[in-house]
C-alpha cells in the first residue's frame, strides 16, 4: 500500500505530454493514378445502398436457420454511414479521401463490407456511390458450470440500424446473489462518429460501472482526436494464507481520464502532440472476508 496518509484511500494524478513523429512519402505513381480517377473533381451526388447480412457462406442446407438467428436485423440507416464518409457534396474529391472512407466503413464492427467507387457524370463531376452490407448482428452466448447453464448474454451489434452494440447478460451467483449487467457502445453519439460506451454490472461478489465518450482516430486525414472516460469498481483481491481459507479484501476503484491528439505536419514530416490528464482513488476496506466456496454461507453486507 502506498504511504499516503492523506485518507483511507490512495489517491494519485497523472498529466502525460506526448510527441510522436513519422516520416511519411507520398508515391508519385500513387499520385499520377489518383489524379486520373477523381482528384478535382467536384462531388455532383452521394448514393448509399446498405444492405442486409449475406449469408452465402452457410451451407445452403442451414442458411435459413442462420437467416432467423438474425431476427435482431435491421439494415443500417443510410444517414449512420454517411457521417463515416470524408467526401461531400459541393466539395472537390480526391482518391485518398475514397480509399479512406472505405477503409473507415469496414472498420466499423456492423458492417461486414464496404465498397465505395467514384462515377464521372456528363457535367465533369463525379457521383459517389457507397454500397454496404451489414454484419450479423446478434449477440448471444451462454457460459456452463457443471454442466448447467451459468451466465448468459443476448443483444444485437446494430440496435435499430443506428450501429448501436446493447447486450444484456445474467450470471448464476450460487450461494451469492445473482449477477447482471448491460452494455451499451453508440459508434454514433450526437450525431457525430463519436463513440459513446456504457458499462453497469453487478457481479454477485463487487460490481463495475463506466462511462467515456471517445473521438477515435480513423484515419491520416483527421486532425484531432480525444477521450473522456470515467470507472468506477468494486472487487475483491484474493490473498492465499497457507494451510488456511484464502482472505479477499474489498477495493473500490475510481478512475477518470480526459486526453487528446493532435496532428500537425512539418514539411514532409508528420507529428501527433497530446495531452493526458488521469486521476485514480484506491479505497481498500478496513478488513478482509473468507469467500468460501459456492455451496457454504454467502458473505453478507457486502456488494
């Protein structure tokens, strides 16, 4: 334990500076075949297409059960993809900013593929077409003790087609109480590709609950990135006394970040500067329990 004697608790801060630089080169053949496909050329229309999962790649004789599996589907929203997009219309595009786009869009977890294509139109202009098809997005597990059904998680990768991830989950406590929780991941928060994610559990022995927004960073083309995140846990720390009942001691946890990037560029140089700002407070109870095992006395009082 740390010799803080300020409270019952350990409490620390932390403040990070950070600089990162890599060189980067561009290809001049990359160059030249880029500019013969879209670069300059102004952005006349967007058309995104989503579509369903496909299901190809089960055998024929269970795709349809594979088909009912995900009941939970509903294709996603054409306005959830295209804040994904860095093409506009209006806007000058360039094939950087179409391979980008497309590489982001796969990158998210409810969608399986992303195909994003550029067509020339009679005006000199471009037409941008975005075609998408959804990963499964049911979520379901189920954990076995002794042969009997222990925990259990349902939910859905892609709530209402808005690239929502919610899952609830349940868990046999035994001789303790019952455990349960639900997560929640908005790869979308205010209309924005911010991600927002939520974590509540109750375990039957401590218990987690978390919040952070997150501005991640997709691509070379974004300036800025940054996080706020808040934790807080409730556990219990086994300690292993020989020839003697092992001895878990109660800890409550709270943590909370707050931090972001930036890129800037230098020539032919690109360099990332940030900043982290942490705190944590560490509060150990003033005695330690015997968790026994499953089928004896529960501990009581405690969460």
């Amino acid at each position: 334990m740390p010799s803080d004697r300020r409270g019952p608790g350990a409490r620390r801060g932390l403040v990070l500076l950070g600089l990162v630089v890599a060189q980067g080169t561009v290809c001049a053949q990359d160059t030249a075949h880029v500019a013969a496909m879209c670069d300059g050329k102004v952005v006349s229309a967007i058309i995104i297409t989503p579509r369903d999962p496909s299901f190809r790649v089960v055998p024929r004789q269970i795709r349809s059960i594979a088909s009912r599996v995900g009941l939970f589907q509903t294709t996603t929203r054409t306005d959830v993809i295209g804040r994904f997009l860095l093409l506009s219309v209006g806007e000058r595009c360039s094939e950087r900013q179409r391979a980008e786009s497309e590489r982001i869009l796969r990158l998210q977890p409810f969608i399986a593929e992303a195909t994003v294509r550029t067509i020339a139109d009679s005006a000199g202009s471009v037409r941008v077409e975005v075609e998408t098809i959804d990963e499964v997005p049911t979520v379901i597990a189920m954990q076995l003790s002794d042969r009997r059904p222990s925990a259990f998680r349902l939910g859905s990768g892609n709530v209402g087609g808005q690239g929502l991830y919610l899952v609830a989950s349940v868990e046999r406590g035994f001789a303790y109480r019952t455990g349960a929780g639900v997560t929640a991941v908005a790869r979308q928060a205010f209309g924005r590709p911010y991600s927002l994610a939520l974590v509540a559990e109750r375990a039957p022995l401590g218990s987690t609950s978390s919040l952070a927004l997150t501005h991640p960073f997709f691509t070379e083309l974004q300036r800025t990135a940054w996080h706020v995140g808040y934790r807080s846990a409730n556990r219990y720390r086994s300690f292993v006394r020989p020839e003697r009942e092992p001895l878990a001691l109660g800890v409550r946890r709270e943590l909370w970040n707050v931090g972001g990037v930036r890129r800037i560029g230098i020539g032919r140089r690109r360099a990332f500067a940030g900043i982290l700002v942490t705190h944590e407070d560490v509060r150990p109870e003033r005695r330690a329990d015997a968790v026994r095992p499953r089928n004896l006395a529960p501990l009581r009082g405690r969460c």
